[in-house]
C-alpha cells in the first residue's frame, strides 16, 4: 500500500488514503500501454466506408447493345466497373474486420501502468466527496477551483454519486468514467483525473474480483 493525499472541492490537502501499490505504483510500461490502446481504438472503429461491386449497383440488366455488327467494343452490363455509374473494383467494404485481443490481464496491467504514470506525475487528485447537485451550473461552480477550463479532465465518480455524471455533458472537455469500466484511453486522454474518495476503494474491490475470477 502507498499512502497518497486527500482533497476537498478547494484544492486544499485534508488528509491522506492508502492505496494500492498494484494499481497505483506500477511500473510505466509504454509498450504494453499502446498495445491496449491500439486494441482499445480498433474494436471501437464503425466501419462506414462502404463502395457497391456490380453485383450491388442498380440497373444494368440489358446488355447495351449487340455483341457484334455495332463497331463498338462488346459490353454485357452499363454496371460493368468499366462503365460511368458501375461498380467498383477493389473499393473499401464495410464487412472488413479491424477487431483485435488483447489478454484480460494484460489490459488491466496496462490501466494499472496509466494510473501509476498520472499518478507519480501529479496529475491524479483524489478528492474528499462531491455533493449531489441537480443542475449543471451547480456542478461548474463546484469544480472551477480544481478543473481549469484550458484543460481536459475525466472524473470518477463513486456508485453514489453516479448521478453526477449527467451535468458533464454539457461542460467543454471534461469526461466520466466509472470505477468498474476504466479503460486506458479514457484515463491516457484528460490532462488530469479526479477519483472520488469512495471510488478509490471501490476500483480495488472491482479488480480484485476480477483478478480472482481469472
């Protein structure tokens, strides 16, 4: 266990948390970070680019005209590639497959490798609690003192306070994640990241099932 500081919605040290060392004092392991992320990327990527072969483009049932006497070159389809208006040859289709593994484990090492880099550069702040707000305005004044509007940040909120996610939304770069769904280009992307106190325990509760399980 390490022990790492507490603070309130003013930026002010209250206090300390032990958190731990597997999770938050892991060795930063870039390789394996943009392997995670690579897979992360490619299993997220909608395939839209999408071209129609002859088979698929409308029309072209009669031949244009008779395979000999005309002079001109035989044709069978006006929807022969060849054509204005055909299909195409070799054109990109949506049934291409960019999905990618990754071993569960070594995902989760690689979340673990992001939140000890963040964390020993000073760019994680555990924060005491966030009070329950029912408007998105409420929530901005809360923040203004530990999130800077030039920055990107992603904030974690306890199961309790889950609800607070919602007021996010509508406020420029700021990004939420859950304790149970973390994931390495939700924590590699923000400036900063903000854990609820509670949210702490709850990661480490989550991932030690996890980690039995397998």
């Amino acid at each position: 266990m390490i022990q790492i500081p507490v603070y309130n919605l003013n930026k002010e040290k209250i206090g300390e948390i032990e958190v731990p060392k597997r999770i938050f004092g892991k060795k930063w392991s870039p390789d394996l970070v943009h392997q995670a992320l690579i897979t992360q990327q490619a299993n997220g990527r909608n395939v839209v680019a999408h071209t129609k072969n002859r088979g698929e483009v409308r029309g072209g049932g009669k031949k244009p005209w008779k395979q000999k006497g005309t002079g001109r070159s035989r044709h069978g389809s006006i929807r022969s590639p060849l054509w204005i208006g055909g299909g195409v040859t070799f054109g990109p289709r949506k049934e291409r497959v960019f999905e990618r593994k990754i071993n569960k484990k070594m995902n989760q090492s690689a979340i673990f490798s992001v939140l000890s880099k963040k964390m020993a550069d000073n760019e994680i702040f555990v924060i005491d609690s966030f009070p329950k707000v029912n408007k998105t305005g409420e929530f901005s004044k809360l923040i203004k003192n530990i999130f800077e509007p030039k920055n990107t940040a992603t904030f974690i909120f306890s199961e309790k306070n889950k609800d607070n996610s919602k007021f996010l939304k509508n406020i420029p770069r700021t990004f939420c994640l859950s304790p149970k769904s973390l994931n390495v280009y939700g924590l590699l992307n923000p400036k900063n990241i903000f854990i609820e106190k509670d949210s702490v325990k709850e990661i480490s509760d989550h991932y030690k099932k996890v980690l039995s399980n397998n």
